[in-house]
C-alpha cells in the first residue's frame, strides 16, 4: 500500500482581505508551490480537491476549477468538498485516498472561504446553515449558542467553569501572537479575557473565534515520488473521518462530538498511535468549549477533566504532554470556514519541519494531529502526521 | 489493484416532488438498497459521496450528513462533492478511488437537487452560477444563451444546423416517453421541436432541459465482497475527469469541450477500450447542442460530423453502434443538477443488467458510458461501465 507524504504546504494570512477568491487562491498555492524543498512545476499536480462552505457566500458552483484554472494547475480533475467548517478536513481526506488508490501521485488539498464581504445579515446567515436549519436555526439558536449549551451541560455534568474557557482564550492568544498568519495578534490575559461582553451565556467575545477570509494549499504526494522534492517529507500516519445527527437533540450526549470520537479511533487505529505520542495537536476551537470538548473527545485529557486540562495550562506550548493549538487556533488564528481545515495541516507541516516563526516551535515535535469540526458536530475529519512514515 | 463492482442502483422519478431533501434521498436510497440481489444492510456502508449544487438553493452546510443520518448510514464519512452540474459525477469518482485506495468496501455515491421550490429568479439564479460570473452572468449572458453561442459557432465551422438539433430533442423524448423515471413523458414529432418558441437563437423550448427534482443512489463495492451482493454486477471499467477554463473567452475553442476530450482520454485509456467498444452512452445533453458536441468530444462521431450523426439518428436505440441517452437524457428524463450524474450511471446499471421497462432494452449492451458536464464546461466526469470487469 502506498504511504501518503506531505512536500509542501502554505496560506494565506487569515483576517480581512482586499483581494478576492482568485488572489487568495493564487496566493496561498504559491505559498505551498514554493515551500517545496526543490523546484516544484504545478503542472505536474494530478488532482485537486478544494474545501469551501460558500466560497463565502459568493454562492459560486464550479468554482474549484476557477481557482486552479490560472494557478497552474489547469485541466486537472478537481472538485469542492463541501462540509461546512470540515469542508477542507475532508478535502484532505480525499486527496489522501486519491494517493492510496494508485490513480494519482501528487494531489493538492486546500480550502478558502471570504467572509468580510458580506454583510452582518449574510455572515449571520452562512454560519448559522451549518447546523440544522428546521429545527434550531428556524427557532432562533444561533452558532454562540448551540455551543453555549454544550458549556452549560458540561458545567453542570462534570463541574467545569467558564474559568476553564478564559484560560483556553489565553493560551490560543498566547500561541497566535506570535503567528504572522494570525487574525488576531494580541495578547489577552485573563482577567481581560474573563470580563468580554457576553455573546451566549457563558459564552463572552473571548470565547468565540473572529470571522476570518483565508486560503490554505497543501501538496500531498506519494511515497516512491516524495523523495525526489524533499529529504523532509511529513508523513500521512493516519486518516479517520465520521458524521453525526446534525441536530442537538437527536444525540444521545451534547458534551461529547461523537464524529469526533468516531473519526480519532480510526485516525489512531490506521497509524497504530494514540493520545499519548501526540506532541501537537491543531483542534477546532470555533468556540472555547469545542477545544475543551475535543481535549476529551481526542483522549488528551479523561472524560470530565477537560476543564482542569485547560487551567492547569496543559495545552500552553512546551508546558505538558501535548501543545493544543500552537498556531492560536480558530481562536486567534482566525476561522476562514472552509480554508481551516488544511490551514491546521499547514501548521503541522511546519512545526514538524521545523520551520516556524522564532519562540513558536514545540520542542522535539514528532508526531502532530488535525482535529476539524463542520458546524455543531455533524461532521469531523481528523489527521495524524509524522517526521516518519508508518512502518 | 482491487476492481470496483456496482451492486446497486436507484433513483426517484425526477420532476416536481412535494418532499424535500431528506424524503428524496430516502426514497432514493432505499430504492437502491432493494435494487442490490441480495439482502442489503445500510449499515455497512463504509463512506458516502453526495453531489449537490446548493442541495437546490436551499443552500444549507453540512447537508450531506442530514442525508445520511436518517437513512440507515449514521455516522459514516460523508461529505457534499460540489462540481455544478457535474457534482455527482465527480461524487462517482470520488468513491471509486475510495475503493481503490483499500480504505473502503462499500461506498455510496449519490446526488441530489430540489429546484421547484425556488422562485423564477432563484432558479435563474442558481443555474447561472454554474458558468462563469465575472465576464458572463454579470454582463447577462444566461445560460441557454451560453450554449447558443457554442451552437452558432458549430453551424459557422462545421455546416451543422438547427434541424440536427431538433433530431436530438425527438430522440431524447422518444427514449424518454417510456423511462417511468422521466420528467418529460410525451412523445415530440420533428414538427413540434422544431416550432418551440425560441429561448436563445438558435435554441427553442425542445433544445432546452428542464428543471427539476430528484435524487440517485449508486452502490460501489470491492471486488473481493461485490460477489456477495449479486451475481451480475456491474464494473467500473475506467474513470476519467478533467476541468477547463470557466469562461468562454479563455478557451481555444468553443466548438469542442477540452475538459470532456480529456476525461474521455483517460476513461478510455484506464478501460484499455475506446469509443467504438460503448453499445450505450447517457452523455449530458443539458442543451441539445450540448449532445451533439459530446458525441464528437467522446468519439462516436468524427469531428465536425456531430450535425449528421444526429440527423442520420444513428444515437437512437438500436439504431446504429451507439445509444445514446436511452433514458431520455437530461431533455426528457431530466436534470436534478446535482443528481444528474449518478442518475445516469443508474440507467447503464438497469441496461447492463436488463432491467429496464418493456421496449427500452439497448440489445447486447456490453458496454456504457456516462457523461456528466458542470455548467458550460469548466468540469467533466466520464466513467466506463461492463459487464464483465478489466483483466
């Protein structure tokens, strides 16, 4: 079977953006394109597979091929993988098994979404169609809100405080400050944190992640193929990828995301890890709770214990078992939808090269993992990356 | 390298449907499930691809999970493949290489579109958006005058005329009239297709498609499991996709489509078979035009002759090498956008198997090929089908 490498990866900084989707397509690609350790010619890409909810509301079908048409990569086979925030998480996936099937050796991931062109109305109304429309979003509950219930049970179940979710804030702006791909480059303590205006009970404006426009690209290639652009591949160790009841109601539990469990036992299982040779981990922290909820769901912390995981500042770099979030996350990194899921396996990509910003690298960074959500739950990707290829 | 069996197929009727979304995939589903010779348990259905354009304007995220939840694939891997019109086609693709990859025995590729709820001008909307909008849609070019102009330019350079095209239209609804699962069932005499208002010079009411509901359902399995299922299966013999240039002005041509020569190449070449070996092609005669472009781009005719294939009717069943569009096409049998493309792989597994209704048999149907082109050719997905699988 063939293993699966990484040779390149890149992005743009996610934020507000003047140009639009082809400029920030076109970007982020040249980016990856110039990552790659030797000289990398487009053309000689295979495949495509591009995550976007809405091109960010610009509500474009075929627009996979407009962003390759003129970055190269003209002609080739290439598609949107929709799953709402997961959109490129599943794009990743896809490009993976574009490789093991033998069709394809080299393959681009990526993702993109522009957001900062719509107005509030429209934001409001491309966010809130990721989770169920006919039975939450028809009634009123909005994306703060959905996730400020998960908040409340697992106050109530397992004795977490919004305490917890301040210091998941502090640790994500930390990180972020220092990623010049970052939103939100600014440093928050805690009592700043602590005190944001309420957006859903208890959820304040440091629990929520900015609305970001981005692109992100990664090169995927196979192993007898890899070697011949870089002696410092990262490895695919593992794929898992699951789907859930889109609807709150319809799950027997809301302070776990089964898709997430669903998807890391396959992604562990497939790379013969677990929770414990994770060094980082990129987990989707739309809102402070999901990374707490992902802390647990992933294994990195017991069931329950997210909430000290997060005070005991576990996830803070170099500080415990795992990093959480060294990019800054959704948090301060920013969200741009559908680019978030391989903007994460950028991160990873780096990190594990080596090739990060000063004061940003996780020390003897081995093995790393993606965790990427679409909208509530309903869907989750996850990934797990390594300096060596699986055995 | 495994070989990929179809062990099922189903579909609803396309048209105006009262149901929505999760009733049409359902009822799509299921039907597929009973299609399959043997005693079919959804729930080990490894992973699911759904084609949708914008699951109708209804323009939610994270559909596809909605659609798999309640009809018996919970929480599988399963995300919305978004290619226009070709969305299911490349859904089908996608599969394919999830089985090829070894990660997945059983995959579902599927589609759906509901656009009769939508208003004149979202309906307008939505197929607009599938061509190019900068330089076309903004400045009013619709789609049918899309097409029109790709007519016009094949009369100047080839000799063809509107009367090849009223040809195609007569076939299509002759095929089409006894497809219990068509839209339009009415038998057309040349008189009447030729006197249909005009929509876009040269193209009439009888050139045009229509717009409407539905949803298809195709079952992929291994090689090593497929025998389990069904004695006759039907065999994924090639795959091949290819993206163009979404405006017009960007292409060499207008009288050919680049992405279907290219697709048509590596499907032909992956079966190791070429046009003259397909007894049956469903290929996507969105516009009259359109068809008679295919059967030059896929090889049944040469180039230039496209006008006199048609007129000669050797496409009709039975008549000549090759049936094309026996199930009506999408003029008569329908176009549900994102459900069009499996749709079609559902008509060559009822061939191949001998399952149609009375009169509709293409004899000795060995062979078949599906077609499936995104708004005015910016994307194309083309499979080869057989009996018996590659050697």
């Amino acid at each position: 079977m063939v293993e699966v490498a990484i040779i390149g990866a890149g992005q743009t900084k996610y934020g507000n953006h003047e140009q639009g989707l082809k400029g920030m397509w076109a970007e982020s690609a040249l980016n990856a394109f110039e990552s790659v350790d030797q000289n990398f010619d487009p053309r000689i890409i295979d495949e495509a597979f591009i995550g976007s909810t809405a091109f960010g509301g610009g509500q474009l079908g075929n627009t996979a091929a407009l962003m390759t048409e003129h970055s190269g990569m003209d002609n080739i086979p290439v598609r949107r993988v929709e799953n709402a925030c997961a959109s490129s998480g599943f794009a990743m996936r896809d490009a993976w098994l574009a490789i093991k099937s033998g069709q394809a050796d080299i393959v681009v991931a990526g993702g993109i979404e522009k957001m900062n062109d719509l107005s509030p109305e429209r934001k409001r109304f491309w966010l809130g169609v990721s989770g169920d429309t006919e039975w939450e979003r028809l009634a009123g509950l909005t994306f703060p809100g959905t996730y400020a219930l998960m908040a409340r049970r697992h106050f109530h179940e397992y004795g977490s405080k919004h305490d917890d979710l301040v210091n998941i804030s502090v640790k994500n702006h930390t990180h972020g400050f220092l990623n010049e791909y970052a939103h939100l480059r600014k440093q928050v303590d805690f009592d700043k944190a602590k005190s944001g205006f309420m957006v859903a009970d208890p959820l304040t404006l440091y629990d929520c992640c900015p609305t970001s426009d981005g692109a992100s690209t990664v090169i995927l290639a196979a192993d007898h193929i890899a070697k011949k652009f870089t002696d410092t591949p990262v490895w695919v160790k593992g794929s898992g990828a699951a789907s859930d009841y889109l609807a709150l109601h319809d799950r027997p539990s809301i302070t776990e995301l089964i898709a997430t469990k669903k998807a890391a036992e396959v992604a562990y299982k497939s790379s013969s890890l677990t929770a414990k040779n994770i060094d980082l981990a990129e987990v989707h922290d739309c809102f402070t709770i999901a990374e707490l909820l992902a802390t647990e769901d992933l294994g990195f912390a017991d069931k329950g214990d997210g909430g000290n995981f997060a005070s005991q500042e576990r996830g803070m770099r170099n500080n415990g078992d795992v990093t959480i979030n060294s990019s800054g996350g959704l948090k301060s990194k920013g969200h741009p939808l559908g680019a978030t899921g391989t903007g994460q396996v950028v991160e990873i990509f780096k990190q594990l090269r080596g090739d990060v910003e000063q004061g940003r690298q996780v020390d003897d960074a081995e093995v790393g993992l993606t965790h990427n959500v679409g909208g509530s739950g309903a869907t989750c990707a996850v990934h797990i990356f390594g300096r060596s290829p699986n055995d």
